[in-house]
C-alpha cells in the first residue's frame, strides 16, 4: 500500500535496532541521536555515557538488558526507535518489541558476519513480519569484509542480500562509502562528523558500475516494473530502484544491505535515509485484527486500541509502554484493559527518551507511548475503547529454564523480599516466581545466569535487600517413551447429597506436539461438555510428573470410553478423573527425563582449540562444527545447560583471557539416567 504523504502517520517510522551482542547496536542507536540533534554529545558504551543504556546494571556491565525507546525527527520525518538487548538471555526483551514494531535494523559485525543472536533476532523478526535493512557495522576493524558479511547473511539467513553501497578504503583506512544507487561518493574526515559529498573516486568507479549492475539485475529479477524498465532501457533509474527496493523490503524479498563504522560516525546519515525510504510507515502495515476477527485500521478516528509491551515501575511512578494501533487517547480518558476486564484511568502521556520523558497532551494512531496512572495493565494486555472491546493477540513468552532459591537474609525483610519478586516478574514476564513444595523455598526461574544474575542484583539495588541465592539449577521436562492403553480409572465420592461419578479409559502415547488431547468415544457414552472437562484435568497433570514432579511434554491423550451416573456426573467429576486418571497413566508409562541444550558457539585462538574440545566433550558437548575466520577458530557444539554453569571463567582460564562464547536454546533432549537422580532432589 503507498503511503499518502499528505497524512501525518506517513512520516512516522516505528523501528528497532536487532543485532547479536557487541555488533554495535547501541552505538548505532546513540550515532542516530547525535546525527539527528537529540544528543549533542556522543554517548559511548565504554564511557557509561549512553543514552538508551541507562540503567546502572547495564553500564556497569557494558551491555544492553532493557529494551529502551527513544524518538527522534529526520528529514521531516519522527522515528520512534527502540534498542533492544543482544543477549540471548533477554531474548523475551526483543519478542515484546518486536510485536509493536513495523520496521527494524537488523547491525552485522563486518568481522564475524551472522552470529548466532542474529541468527535468533532475525527469526523472530521473521514471525512477526517486521520488514528489515542491514547496516554491516565496524568496517574499521582489522579483518572486516563487506562481501564476507553479505554472504553470511544470504548463507545464514536466506534472504536476497541487496547491496547499495561499496566502502571507500578498508579496515583503519575506512573514509567512506560510494552510493550505487545516484552514483556518489560520501566520505568522513577523521576530525569532523561532516559528511562531504563527492564523485566517485577514480579508482572505484569500474568496481562501482559493476556492482551497480549486479544490484539492477538482482531488483529486476524479483520486481515486474523494475523487470519491465529494464527490459526497455537496459539500465534502472536511481527513482526506479527505490521504488523496486522499497517494496522488496515491505515484502520480504529482500533485504538492503548499507555498511560504515559506527563508533566512527561513518555511514549513519545514509542508514537514517534507507530507514525513511524503505521501512514502512504505520499506514503502509495490515490493520491490527483481534483475537475475534475484527479489525482497526490505523486511523485516528477510529475506535482506540493499544497493546502494552512493557511494565516499568520507577521512582516516580508506573510507567506503561504502549503501541497505539488505532484511535486517539488523551490524558484523563478512561480506557478498557481487556484482560483484566476492567477500566482504567489515564494520568500522563509521555514521549520516551530512555529515562527522560516529554509530556503530551494526546496519542494517535502509530505513536509508541508510555502512559502513567494503570494499575492493573500488564505487558501483552489489550487497551480500548470502553464502548468498542477488542483483544489483540499477546506477545509469546519464553518458558523458563533456569532456577535460582532466594532468601533475605534476615526473617523480617520476608515479605520486602516477596513483594520485590512480584514487582520483578511484572516488569519481566519472562522470570517466574513460584514456591516450592517440598522445600518452602522461593524459587526464582529465568532465561539464563546472566538473566537471575541481573534480576538478583536489581532486586538488591532497587530494594536495598540483603540476600541468599542458592546455585542455580536447570527446569527439567517430562514426556512419555513408551505409553499404555485402556487405562481405566473411576471417581465415585459420596458423602452425602450429591455425589460424583465419572469413569474414564484413557491411550497416552508419544508425540511430537507439546500435549495433544483426542476423544474416540463413540454413542456420545461421554457428552462433548464432560470431554472438554477430561482434557482441562489432563492438562492440570500436566505440571508434575512421576519423575521429579517436573512439567510433563511431548504426548498424545487419548479418551478411549468412559460412563457417566445420571444424576452425579459432572464438569467438576469428569475434571477429577481426567487429572488423577492422567496421573496413574503416567506412573504406568515409560517415562523419560528431557533437560534443556543450547548451541554453543566458542571463539578461540587456534593453539588453545585442542583444550577447548576437551573440555566441551566433558561437558557432554557434542561439536558439530569448525571454522577458522580471522586468525581464530569458532567451534560450534551442542551442550547440556546444566554443563554450563561456570563455563565462562573455565574458557578464560583456557584461553588466558582470549576465548569467548555464545549461547542459544535449541530445546529440550533426553537425560542420561545419573541425570535422573539429581533430577528426583
């Protein structure tokens, strides 16, 4: 859909910045504050100076953990941005940002190309559709090649890699780019952050003209009218490819590649240009549909519907960050929280600058805002108009995979410490907070160490507690290696008026799905009422096993047959026998100990690769692959989580401080059987 650049949501650009840890994301984010007037000084990581890296735990450590939105004007257009984290660890983090995001720049390290975060980033974009530009960043450092990068992105990736630009020297000799698409030369000097504009330089311009072919050839390949111009003309007009590249973003057939040095202010103006010339406005995104069907279209005049992606309780208040889809909401309106099936009152509307805000007096459709004064709205709730109810689709969130006990140290501070947990897994959805049964204790579960490390330690800062936290431990899964047939189990209670009664037969077998419920009950023996009953308490066993009391995966129920009482059957009696029917089926199965494995991808100086290896095969590793890339080899293995505690220090020690690692879920694989016993503790 064309953009109507006579409507106001035309020049909005809602983005994110996506990139494995240490590819320059945040100083990408900070470079576009500087180049747009927001700041007037350069943020740097190293300094602790950053703008969207404001929290006290994320300068310490020197990277991003929130998501941060800020906004920005270029070129008459606003671009609300946010800078998400690049640890995989806060990968909920960028899931949230994701889902209220029409656009996003995806930063490459020149060196290392597509990492394995970026590889997970990217993904996720994929599911929710959010078109992407590549920016390949840090072509200043020793060792980087534009082409390298480009083709890890069309290995790794699989899109259709659309390069617009050609670097003006290499490594420390990097000054600029050539445009490919008006033929230009743009170059930085050293002691300026002026961009000078030039002809292309002698000595690039035969390079510069093929390249310039192969980018015609490539957009006519896969647009019709860009195909049909060239056809007539042999040749693309530089109107005529930004028009093709445009489309090919907002599709998904391909994806511009740009390249500069961030960190030295090199290539950042033409990013914010691709950014206005190719992602989407808010008008050129599908209308927002709701979980009933029905749909807004970004329209200020339409009915108000907003979704909340982020909780954030401050010194000063509770702040609640939302992406407006439709309508208008002005200060003081009264809204509708759809799930929580109440009204609600607006105190404030902010414009977001990381930690500084700007009040407004309203918010349209396509603004991302944060508002204050909801007490009950928590991320992924739906925000609407009181007389026209509507409930997007949340935001997914990640299981949890690892746990941490925690404890005050002293008894008093008990209740300080539960409230903190409440206020934590509010604001993170991705950290749990339950207690255990057998134990008492209070179990905090999260994504990763770092993940508990960081809800710890702001637990600690925020809420001046002192306390005790136990070695973490891995969440372990149950599922079914070998199920039964034809268990029959009978609820029958009476104790005096009305009884229950429910008889059921339940198939349990492997399956490939998380949990599959089907009946097989013919002559209506069960009511369809009574079948939906079974299933609810099959899936209420779900959250024990027979092993180890650990979450149950990986089957198929089957209800087989079953009898009901005429007068003491009921929703109630056939939910009991599902559950406890479930139970004794399981105790019957095979049962198998699943625990959860990463891909761990270890960057070593070749002579230390022999340690490296056997220390992974000690881990229960399993290596599936060896590369050597830039004087270093990058070895990549399959491990169990629980071998990975304390393997950062391990690998330094190794490697005399030069190895580095990252890992990425992969899910879940059977446990040996000593696994089992510590399992069962």
């Amino acid at each position: 859909m064309r953009t109507n650049n006579l409507n106001p949501l035309a020049v909005v650009r809602n983005l994110g910045i996506l990139a494995h840890v240490d590819a320059g994301k945040t100083t990408v984010t900070e470079r576009i504050l500087f180049a747009t007037g927001t700041t007037h000084k350069r943020g740097e990581v190293h300094d602790g100076t950053t703008v969207t890296d404001f929290d006290p735990q994320e300068r310490d450590r020197g990277i991003t953990i929130f998501a941060a939105a800020v906004s920005c004007a270029w070129d008459g257009h606003r671009l609300n941005l946010i800078d998400t984290p690049g640890h995989v660890d806060f990968a909920d983090e960028v899931e949230r940002s994701l889902r209220v995001l029409d656009g996003a720049v995806a930063v490459f390290d020149a060196v290392a190309g597509v990492e394995p975060q970026s590889e997970s980033v990217w993904r996720q974009a994929d599911r929710h559709g959010v078109p992407r530009i590549a920016f390949v960043n840090k072509l200043d450092r020793a060792g980087a090649d534009l082409d390298t990068a480009v083709e890890s992105i069309r290995q790794r990736l699989h899109p259709a890699p659309l390069v617009v630009q050609l670097p003006i020297g290499s490594e420390d000799g990097f000054t600029g780019v050539v445009d490919l698409l008006r033929m230009r030369a743009l170059t930085w000097a050293d002691d300026t952050t002026a961009l000078d504009e030039g002809p292309v330089p002698d000595g690039l311009r035969e390079e510069a003209l093929r390249r310039r072919r192969l980018l015609e050839e490539a957009v006519a390949e896969r647009h019709p009218a860009a195909l049909e111009e060239f056809c007539d003309r042999e040749t693309l007009s530089a109107d005529t490819l930004i028009a093709a590249l445009r489309d090919l973003t907002h599709s998904g057939d391909g994806v511009v590649v740009l390249c500069g040095s961030a960190y030295r202010n090199r290539g950042v103006e033409p990013l914010l240009d691709a950014v206005v010339a190719y992602l989407p406005s808010p008008l050129d995104v599908p209308a927002v549909r709701g979980e009933n069907g029905d749909e807004r279209p970004c329209d200020p005049a339409e009915p108000f519907a907003a979704l909340v992606f982020k909780v954030n309780a401050t010194p000063t208040g509770r702040l609640t960050y939302v992406r407006v889809y439709s309508g208008t909401i002005e200060k003081g309106a009264t809204v509708w929280d759809a799930g929580a099936r109440r009204t609600e009152r607006i105190g404030r509307i902010l414009r977001v600058q990381a930690d500084r805000h700007a009040q407004l007096e309203r918010a349209v459709a396509g603004d991302i805002v944060a508002v204050v004064g909801l007490k009950s709205a928590r991320a992924g709730s739906t925000l609407c108009a009181p007389d026209a109810p509507l409930v997007l689709e949340p935001p997914g969130v990640a299981e949890p995979v690892v746990s941490v006990a925690v404890e005050a140290e002293r008894s008093v501070d008990t209740d300080r410490l539960a409230s903190a947990l409440a206020r934590l897994a509010e604001e993170d959805p991705s950290l749990g907070v339950r207690t255990d049964a057998e134990t008492g204790q209070t179990l905090l579960s999260g994504m990763g160490e770092l993940h508990l490390e960081v809800a710890v330690e702001k637990v600690r800062r925020e809420h001046g507690l002192t306390l005790n936290v136990g070695r973490p431990r891995v969440s372990y899964r149950e599922t079914v290696g070998r199920g039964v047939s034809g268990l029959v189990f009978r609820h029958v209670k009476q104790d005096g008026g009305a009884g229950q009664f429910a008889h059921v037969v339940l198939d349990v077998e492997p399956s490939a799905e998380g949990f599959e419920f089907r009946s097989a009950v013919v002559g209506g023996r069960v009511p369809q009422e009574y079948v939906r009953a079974v299933e609810a308490g099959c899936r209420d066993a779900l959250a024990e096993g027979p092993l180890g009391g650990h979450p149950v995966t990986g089957l198929r129920v089957t209800l087989a047959d079953g009898s009901t009482h005429v007068k003491d059957s009921s929703d109630t009696a056939f939910r009991t026998a599902g559950r406890f029917g479930l139970r004794e089926a399981l105790r019957a199965c095979a049962m198998v100990l699943l625990e959860p494995v990463v891909e761990v991808t270890v960057t070593v100086p070749e002579d230390a690769v022999g340690a490296v290896l056997g220390d992974l095969a000690a881990r229960r590793g399993r290596v599936s692959g060896s590369v050597t890339r830039g004087g270093a080899a990058v070895v990549t293995a399959t491990v169990p989580l629980a071998e990975l505690f304390g393997y950062a220090t391990r690998l330094r020690s190794r490697t005399q401080g030069r190895g580095t690692f990252t890992a990425r879920p992969t899910g879940y694989a059977p446990a040996p059987s000593e696994a089992v016993a510590v399992a069962r503790r």
